[in-house]
C-alpha cells in the first residue's frame, strides 16, 4: 500500500525524494519515459527550476546550444562555405541555426566595440591656474573673429591665439589638456566659418560688399556685440542683452526680408542675441567656479553652467532658404500624411540640437553609431540575399537558401570584425607598455580586412559551384549592388544616429 501510495506521488508530483532522475512519466503529458527525453513531446526529465545547475545550463542551451555545435560551427566557419554547403544540403543538426548564430554573434561583436572604440571623455580634475585668462581670451578671439573684414584677419587672429593657446597647454597635466585642445578645434572651426563666410561676400556684387561693411561699421560704433562679450558680470550681460533686444523691436521693417517674413527674421536675430547672453553667462559661470573652487573644480561640473562655446550661432538649420522651424518652416513631404509629416520635423528638431552636442561629445554619436549597426545588418541581410537570388536565377536554389548562405557570410563577417576590436582593446592595453605590440595589432587588423573579400570569393565559388570567370562576374555584380546598398545604409545609419544620440 505504501509502496503504491508512493509510486503514485511520484507519477502525480513529477519527481521523487531521490531526484529527477527517478522519474517514471513525463511531468508535461504523462507519458511513460524511456529516457532523457520524452518521446512523446520532447520534455527533458531535468527540472530547471529546481536546480541552479539546472537553470544556467538550460540558459546556455537556449542560446549557444552548448553540446558541441557552437565549437563545431565556428571551426567549419574557417573553412570558407564549408557551413553553408552542409547547412543547405540537409546536415543541419551539427551546426547552430544560421539566424540564431548572426543574432548573438552581431550583438557580441558590437558590444565589444563600443570598449574597443574609444574616445576619450575623462572627467578629471581640472588644475589651470590660468584657465579663467584663457576663458576669457578665447571668448575675445572668437569675438574679433566673427567681426573680422578679410581673410587676413581672421588667420592673424588664429594664430595669434593658438600660440597663446598651444603655450598653455604645455603648461598643465597632460589629463587637463582635452579641455583646451577641444578650445582649438572650436576656434579653428569658427576661423574656417568666418574666411567661408568672407569668401561668399568676395563674390558678391561690389554695392552689396560695401553696404555689409557700412551695416558692419554701425554695428561696431555702437558696440552691440562688444557689449554683451565683454560684460564682466551677469547683470551687465543682461543689461546688454535687453538693450539689444529692444533696438532690434525697433529697427525698421525694411532693414529685414520681405514683409511676410519680416517676424521670422526678426525672431532669429533676437535668437542669436539671447544665445550670445547664454553663452557670454557660461564663461562667467565657468571662471567664478575655477576662481571659488580651485584645484577641486572639475570638469564634469562646468555642464551645469551652459555652453560657453558659440561655434553655431547664426547658423541655423534652413530649408527653402530660410530657417527651419517646426512651426512656421517646416520640412513637408507633399505625400506624406500630417502624422508623418510631424514625426518627420519632430526628428529634425532632435536632430539639430544633437548635430550642436556632437562636437563636444563625439562619444555620444560614436555609441550610437555603434547600437544601430547590428539593426541594420539585420535588415541588410534578407538584401544580399535577394540580390544572391536575383544573380543565381536558375541555379534552383531557393530564396531561403541564399538567406542562410547570407547569414553565415555575415556571422563570419561580423567574427573578423570581433577579431579586429579584441586587438585594439589589446592594443589599449599592452601597447603603453611594449610599444612593439601596437605594429602587430595594426599588421594583423589590416590582414583581416584583406581577408575579408577572399574569404567572400572563395565561399561563393564553393557553395554555388560555377567556374572561376562566372563566380568572378557574379561576385563583382553583387559586391558592388551590396556596397551601394551598404554606403546607403550607412547614410541612413549616420543620420540616425544623430537623431538618437
């Protein structure tokens, strides 16, 4: 009675005391089990829920199918079409699904190259004993820059401050010195702006050149912009601001564009003006917290003080001529519904002000640059396999055949590309130490990009079997269809990605 009482319990409850091995029936369907396996639906008799063992086996058997396959797909994958050729012809059961081996083959790889592809953003403490000086020196320069009448001027500018510039940074901790040489890409950017800016007008006709001169000299006899770059505080930065503002309210209609645009003009001039304000404010905030706070003031913290570099002002992202606003300018698509017409400014707005923090934090582009690109090979990839279809008409082969062929080309693809960025990481790490190091791992990523189209050339040749001047014309076709594709898809990519920073 006992015994059939527990024999019972075990049938019902599913295991027994002794362990899940000793069970006689399917806990899923009932079934009597003859193995490790039911026969009737395929349920193990291990319980992963009952076993931590268990459980991270069952993880990894999910997604890597840890009983040989992985290790034996990868091995076959240095053999060029040797996977490919027995996937399609029916041994499937030695290699890991082609869609499942791409999925967590790409997300590694970029995973990895988001350590690998580096650019620095250190947040270390800032010790310029000079900073406040060179805050302010700097603001002059790209002042007199924007007010420079030729060419001429602008570069004595620029390499009078520089000098002044390059001499600094020599001065402080190498740690200290992203700081200012992102202050000489901003002044050069600013330089090379304003001699674009003077070339145009050297085209213009000579009454439109002496007519911005004469608005020009107006404009500096009474000391507009001077006022508010060279307030000292933030009341006289203020004061400065409104007494513009209120000029331009004033200002003739006539001096601005047509009639109907007239507010749009006036609104971005007063735009400007109140971003100089902002950016005038930045540098003040910026030089009390090094003059309070000293050695202690890092650079982290100058975020919270606005942005004191002025490289975009005036520039405004335009369509149809004039500036682009969501409002009063927006970028239509005469087909496009409202809704997507709005989703679309929607992405432009974003877009314009990260196209602005993309200068002072590449990082951020660079991170999502990366993110997307795994999105994107996974839409590329039905792509190759539709033009492999199209160039391989005939052949017999099915449309889901040239997909798995698709797949296990980029799995290889995107292995090499993992090769590539465990090198550079190496790089990063053992080059400081044994400089010899960095010339191997550049010599051994420039191998794997030429490896690269071989590799592709070989496995065409012999998965599809044809001889070697038709593999030739078909892999050139495609190649270079796929790479016009591709050069689209990183267009698309790259825009993208500024959205999404």
């Amino acid at each position: 009675m006992s015994a059939t009482s527990s024999s019972d319990s075990s049938h019902a409850g599913g295991h027994s005391a002794h362990g899940q091995h000793d069970l006689t029936h399917c806990e899923n369907c009932k079934t009597p089990l003859h193995g490790h396996y039911c026969y009737e639906c395929g349920q193990s008799v291990v319980n992963p829920i009952r076993h931590v063992g268990h459980a991270l086996e069952e993880v990894f058997e999910s997604f890597w199918h840890l009983d040989g396959r992985i290790f034996r797909t990868l091995r076959d994958l240095l053999s060029p079409g040797r996977v490919a050729r027995n996937y399609i012809a029916g041994h499937r059961v030695r290699y890991v699904a082609p869609l499942r081996l791409f999925v967590i083959v790409s997300v590694l790889t970029f995973f990895v190259a988001k350590f690998a592809i580096h650019i620095d953003e250190t947040n270390q403490f800032v010790n310029i004993t000079n900073l406040q000086e060179g805050t302010v020196r700097l603001g002059n320069s790209k002042s007199l820059i924007r007010r420079a009448d030729s060419i001429a001027e602008v570069e004595e500018v620029r390499a009078r401050t520089l000098k002044e510039l390059q001499a600094a940074s020599a001065q402080v901790p190498a740690e200290a010195r992203g700081a200012i040489d992102k202050s000489i890409q901003g002044l050069n950017r600013q330089a090379d702006k304003r001699i674009d800016t003077l070339r145009m007008e050297m085209q213009l006709d000579g009454a439109q050149v002496a007519a911005q001169k004469a608005e020009g000299q107006r404009a500096a006899a009474t000391s507009e912009s001077d006022s508010i770059n060279q307030a000292k505080t933030l009341a006289e930065v203020e004061s400065a601001r409104d007494a513009r503002i209120a000029q331009t309210m004033q200002d003739d209609p006539a001096k601005w564009e047509a009639q109907s645009d007239m507010a749009i003009a006036r609104g971005n001039k007063i735009r400007t003006i109140n971003a100089e304000a902002g950016c005038r404010i930045a540098q003040l905030q910026r030089e009390h917290a090094v003059a309070s706070e000293g050695a202690n003031v890092r650079k982290s913290d100058f975020d919270h003080y606005g942005e004191p570099d002025c490289d975009d002002i005036g520039d405004p992202l335009s369509f149809n001529g004039k500036p682009w606003s969501a409002t009063t300018n927006p970028l239509i698509v005469t087909w496009w519904p409202k809704f997507a017409n709005d989703w679309l400014n929607k992405q432009v707005g974003r877009g314009e002000a990260n196209i602005k923090r993309l200068t002072k934090e590449p990082w951020l582009y660079v991170r999502a640059m990366i993110s997307a690109v795994p999105t994107a090979l996974f839409l590329m990839v039905p792509l190759f396999a539709l033009l492999l279809k199209l160039a391989y008409l005939g052949s017999g082969r099915g449309y889901l055949e040239h997909l798995a062929i698709a797949l296990y080309s980029h799995v290889y693809l995107c292995l090499l590309l993992l090769a590539m960025f465990v090198l550079m990481l190496l790089g990063g790490v053992i080059t400081p130490h044994w400089s010899g190091f960095g010339w191997i791992s550049g010599l051994g990523i420039g191998l794997l990009w030429t490896w690269m189209p071989i590799y592709l050339l070989i496995m065409q040749k012999r998965v599809y079997g044809n001889g070697w001047p038709l593999t030739l014309i078909r892999y050139t076709v495609v190649g270079s269809l796929y790479f016009v594709l591709m050069s689209m898809a990183a267009v698309f990519l790259a825009i993208s990605a500024i959205v999404q920073m």
